[in-house]
C-alpha cells in the first residue's frame, strides 16, 4: 500500500476506529481493521505505523511491541 494512502488513514476523522471500545450500532465488536499484510507496510516508516495501528493492534506487529 502507498503511504500517501497509510497517511491519509491517519486522519483524525479515523480515530475513533482505533478507539478499543467502539462498537457497531448493534453492539457488536468492529471486524479486524488493523490485519494488514506484512508486503502492505512494507518500507513503511516506524512513526506512521504507530500512529496507524492502535496499541491494542499491535500483536501481530512485532515491530511495533511497544
């Protein structure tokens, strides 16, 4: 992916995704948001993958084990 495109998901219109208590009008969790593959981030920089991915995202980035 573009990291004009990663930018642009850091918004501050998207925060409230990455809040870990945001629900579904019906009450349901949200689908996975932060499963990117790994050739997506690819030579993507540290800074805006953690501005991206939430903390609670992060286990599967073992780059971003902060």
């Amino acid at each position: 992916m573009a990291q004009v495109q990663l930018e642009a998901l850091i918004h501050p219109s998207f925060d409230g995704l990455r809040d870990p208590n945001v629900r579904l009008p019906n009450g349901r969790f949200l689908p996975p948001l932060f499963n990117f593959k790994p050739h997506e981030l690819k030579g993507v920089p540290v800074k805006l993958l953690e501005k991206l991915i939430p903390k609670h995202g992060r286990k599967q980035y073992p780059i971003l084990a902060l």
